[in-house]
C-alpha cells in the first residue's frame, strides 16, 4: 500500500477556482501502476482525501470496477464506496512515479491536471508486531521495551 500525495500541475490556477490537492491509499505494482488485485484484497483501506485551501476537507474511497476496455478507476465521497453519489471523479494516469501527471474527469467531464508530488510505501507490520503491540498496551512493557532501545 502507498500514500501517494497528487498536487496541482504548475499551470496558475484562480482565485475564483483554486486547485485542490489529493491524498491516495493505493496498492501500486512493481510499474508504479494501480493494482486491481491488491485492490480486490484490502479496498477498505484504499482511501481519498480532498484538500482545498478555505474548504472542509472531503474524504471518500478509492473504487475499482472491471471494463471491457480495463480496470476503471474512480474516485467516490461518502461514508462507504457503495453509498458515495456526490463527487465521483475518474482517476486518469497510468503511472505514480513522483513528477508524473495524473487527471481527474468528474461526472460533467471537467478534467482537473494534477501531478504527482510524493510517493511514500506503507510498510505493513507483521503480525507478530501487531499480536505482541495490541497485548501490552497499557502494561508498561512496550515502553520499558522502547527505553531499554534507545538506551541499549
């Protein structure tokens, strides 16, 4: 899973219209590229954040559905991906190295240019980790075990 942070393009945008930036949780492929089974696997945790300067921010699913011409990937606001029917955006782009340019089509078929301004991996905790964190929270054992860390 990555974090993957879309900006503006340099193109100047308005006052009247400022550019919202977005904030992605995606299974990617070795080519940087969306993964529709990784996504099939853990699509509760594929998210979206829309931020816009002087507006609440808006959170939503990233979604993936099968068509004859590929995968065909959306972005959808609400509660659940099933329940979202405001803000729905096609996500166009085929490649999510930092620099390239990715563009969102919404329902009436304005296409916003964005780029891709950072890429970070989400290493996923064993469960061992996981397991041991979730049994001694709270116990002191955890933060004993983090000092005796940092002071060897």
């Amino acid at each position: 899973m990555y974090i993957i942070k879309l900006a503006p393009t340099d193109v100047a945008h308005s006052a009247a219209q400022p550019a919202a930036t977005f904030e992605i949780h995606a299974p990617l492929d070795d080519k940087l590229a969306l993964d529709p089974r990784a996504w099939r696997r853990s699509h509760e945790r594929c998210r979206v954040k829309r931020s816009e300067l002087g507006k609440a921010d808006q959170y939503g699913w990233l979604t993936c559905r099968t068509v004859a011409s590929g995968n065909d990937w959306q972005i959808a606001f609400g509660e659940t991906p099933h329940s979202a029917t405001t803000g729905r955006g096609n996500l166009i782009g085929h490649r999510f190295s930092v620099g390239e340019a990715i563009s969102i089509r919404d329902d009436s078929g304005h296409v916003t240019r964005l780029r891709v301004a950072s890429l970070r991996f989400l290493m996923p905790r064993p469960k061992m980790q996981q397991s041991f964190l979730q049994t001694t929270r709270g116990s002191g054992l955890v933060s004993h075990s983090l000092a005796t860390m940092r002071h060897g």
